[in-house]
C-alpha cells in the first residue's frame, strides 16, 4: 500500500471538515474522491499534503508516518499536490513556473530531464514556454499546475478539481492526461465533481458526504450505486 489514511479528523476555518476518514490508495492506481461541494474533499489533500493540520487520525505514506510534517517535506518524501486553484506565479513565464518545480534538484541536467515528459504530456506547453502564466487559457494553466507537480518527480499525485474552470473540449485531454501519467509510473489520487468522468479512468473510488465517506468500492461499483446514481447522475 502506498497510502493509508486512518480515522483522520481535521478541522477547517473552526469547523470540523472531515471526520474519521480512512482510505488506502495502492501503486499503481488511480484513485477518485467524490461529493458535493463542502463535503471535505480539498480538505483532505490539503491534510495529507501537510497544508492543514489534523487533529487527530494517522497519514501513512510508504510505511512512514507523515501527518504533521511539514509541506516541503512531504513533496520531498514523493507526494506532489496540485491545488483547486492551482496557484501558479502568474507572472513568470510558463519556463520559469516549471523550474519552481524542480527545486528539490540541484544539478541543471537533473532540474530538466523531467521535461521530455512534461512536453510529451502536453506539447502545447513547449510552445508557450516564454508567455507569462497569466495569459494561458484555463486549460492551459491547468497543464502547467499539472506539470509543475510531476517536475517534483512524485510517486503518487494529487489533484484537487483539474476539470474545473477549463473549456468542455479540454476536460478530455486533462483526463487523459491523468492516465498518461498512470502509465508512466505515477500514482494519482484525484478529487473531482465530474463523477462519471472520473470514474471512468479510475480503478476505485470513496464518496464524501459532509466530511464523512459514505460509499466506497470499485468505479463500476460506484457508478452502479442506487444512492450515487440519484444524487449525482440524476437517474
């Protein structure tokens, strides 16, 4: 097991987002977090990437305990986190939001060789290299938020909402990006409204409902649950 989280609690702003969550996410897989909005799903990335604290409940990242630690470090252990809101420097160019992602190397040629892979994922950023953030389409700066997390060289990524804000015609390619990076070696726990959507390149899936999971099993699973089918595919 990659990542096991057990009985973990965390409060957000005063209140308790997420109440006794465990789940386990294996190399090698994909998997979804679902729910409505307020149902703790960015509250719980943000916990296991050591954004917020928890109060209580355990965080196991390749058998080594990391609920508490520090950010940097946890990115440096091999998780990389990418954001709802992305949280790019929208002033640097697009070259310069993907060298912030290899800090954690030192030698140019190790700070770089991440790039090939970055620009087969998404050639378009190879064209946009010398633009600023800020002018790239919300698609566009979804890619970058992607590839400036796997410049990290992470074990398993996490993504926080990567459909949201981008044009319908570039949700497919994000999503198949996502399965791109699966195939080559990167594990992906991925919170995402698009249920279908997700689950259709997940292999498992936990449904949130006021910070608490309250389906878990396979995408097929899921997707067949009475109570999942009404509340979100509305059939």
């Amino acid at each position: 097991m990659l990542l096991e989280v057990r009985d973990l609690t965390t409060a957000y702003q005063g209140l308790v987002a997420i109440h006794g969550i465990s789940l386990d996410v294996k190399a090698g897989e994909i998997v979804a977090v679902a729910g409505a909005n307020g149902a703790g799903k960015s509250t719980l990335l943000k916990t296991i990437a050591g954004a917020e604290r928890s109060r209580s409940g355990t965080v196991t990242f390749d058998g080594r305990r990391i609920e508490g630690e520090p950010g940097h470090l946890i990115t440096k252990a091999g998780i990389a986190y990418v954001p709802e809101n992305r949280r790019l420097f929208p002033r640097l160019s697009v070259r310069d939001n993907l060298r912030l992602g290899s800090y954690l190397f030192r030698g140019k040629a190790d700070r770089e060789e991440p790039l090939t892979g970055v620009f087969k994922l998404f050639p378009r950023l190879e064209e946009r290299l010398p633009q600023r953030a800020e002018t790239l389409s919300g698609g566009e700066q979804q890619m970058l938020a992607i590839s400036r997390a796997l410049m990290t060289r992470p074990r398993l990524l996490m993504l926080d909402e990567p459909s949201q804000g981008i044009a319908p015609k570039l949700v497919d390619e994000i999503f198949d990006a996502v399965v791109a990076i699966r195939e080559a070696g990167t594990t992906v726990l991925i919170v995402e409204q698009r249920l279908s959507e997700v689950l259709a390149i997940a292999d498992r899936g936990y449904v949130l409902q006021t910070g608490r999971v309250v389906i878990t099993g396979s995408a097929q699973e899921i997707l067949d649950h009475t109570d999942v089918r009404k509340a979100y595919l509305g059939v």
